[in-house]
C-alpha cells in the first residue's frame, strides 16, 4: 500500500468487526483491487488507509476478499483476517452454505411477484461484442454454464418519469455478471446498467443494484449482514413508488 497517495473517497463504513473477520459496505463504482499499484480508486487503497495494522505485505492485494462485487455494485464485503478464516470462508462459498440478496430498480413494470429465472449463462468473446457475457441461444454466445435467479418484486413505480420496479434478487448460482444478464433477458435491464443496456441507459447517477444481505454460517461465528435500501425516494426522488 502506497500511504502517502489518498483515494477519491474518505471513508467507508464498517458492518462487522471481530477477530477473523471485517466487513464493510463498498461504495458503488468502486474496484476491490487492481494489479497496478499506481491505481487508487480501490477499496483496496482505501482500507489500507484505513485500516494500516490490517496490511499483509505477504498478499499481492493486502487484504484476503472473500468474494467479490462487481465495479458498480455497492454493499457488503467480506474480508478474511488470517489464512484460517479465509479457508473457513471459502469452504462456506464451495459448499453454497452462502445467502447472498441484492436490491436492485429495473425498467418496466413487472408483471409477476415471483419469477425463477432459469437461463445459462455464457461468454460472448468477440472484441466487438456488446457485452461480455449472455444467456444460452444469444448468438456467438460461448460455454453456457447454468444459471439461476430468483427474483420477488418489492415494488413498482416510476424512475426519471419511465416505469420502473424495485425487485430483490436471489442469485442461485454464482456466474459472472449473473444478475444483470438475467434481468437483461427477460426485458427488464437494470436501471443504470451502462453495458448491459447497449450502452444507452446514460443518465441515472449509478448503476441501480446493491447487495443487500450477507450471511455466511462459520462454525462458532456466523456473519449475518443486512443493509439499508440505497433506493428510496428520499435519497433520490427519481425514483417514485406507486401508490397502489
């Protein structure tokens, strides 16, 4: 960690604290780390300076991130404090002993409550593709892999004046991208989703997909994380819920 460079954020919130483990809520359009150590948009940068007696100079990234959230995502991370509680964790994600939920605003009303989205999930490689991932039967679409999404609408309203719904996703599986891919496919893209929206959707502030809720059972610890709602009305009145 370079300490003398200072990333463009101040701070970040912490969920959970103990001795093996820290979570803590990642602002959206932030990276968990890069290669280059000349990067400071991080999370990686800004626990370093937050956290200085948490550094391991022995870890190419300094910090043991248990899973990952994609760049625009926000809400929790968990990071492992010693190689033991990484191991546990890590058995925990193998075994699929972990419930992860997001919220997230997508365009359109959706009809149904509940839905099950069931598409595999593959890679379009082409330089020139629009995306880089797909659901099985898009064209060029590479190695689909099963992929499953449950998905409860939360509420229906309107953002920037256009129909829009406020769901909670349950991913299944764990693919790349997952969730923004699924709700692509059934024609209701996330709201702000630049690359999945064939780069039209320009104008919300953010891509409008939070994780939620974390849970991760360890023997003798169990991590339970539930997050606020970053899409109210009262942080940003684009968003307006329906009254019926």
């Amino acid at each position: 960690c370079d300490m003398n460079i200072s990333p463009p954020f101040s701070s970040v919130e912490v969920l959970y604290r103990s001795e093996n483990f820290l979570v803590v809520n990642k602002p959206f359009d932030v990276v968990l780390n890069w290669d280059d150590p000349s990067r400071t948009d991080t999370l990686q940068h800004l626990l370093c300076k937050r956290f200085p007696d948490l550094v391991d100079e022995s870890l190419k990234h300094n910090f043991r991130f248990v899973h990952r959230l994609d760049y625009s995502t926000s809400g929790p991370v968990c990071i492992a404090l010693n190689k033991k509680a990484a191991g546990h964790a890590g058995k925990a994600f193998c075994q699929k002993q972990v419930i992860k939920k997001y919220l997230a605003l997508v365009r359109g009303h959706i009809k149904e409550d509940h839905l099950s989205v069931d598409k595999a999930i593959g890679e379009l490689p082409a330089p020139d593709a629009p995306f880089p991932m797909c659901v099985e039967g898009t064209p060029g679409c590479q190695l689909p892999r099963p992929a499953v999404t449950q998905l409860r609408v939360a509420e229906r309203g309107s953002y920037e004046g256009q129909p829009a719904t406020k769901v909670l996703l349950t991913p299944v599986t764990g693919r790349r991208h997952q969730l923004r891919v699924h709700c692509q496919s059934i024609g209701h893209p996330i709201v702000g989703d630049y690359t999945y929206s064939s780069h039209q959707d320009t104008t919300p502030y953010r891509m409008m997909l939070h994780a939620q809720k974390l849970h991760i059972p360890l023997k003798g610890e169990v991590i339970d994380i539930e997050t606020d709602d970053p899409f109210v009305t009262t942080f940003d009145p684009q968003w307006q819920r329906s009254e019926s």
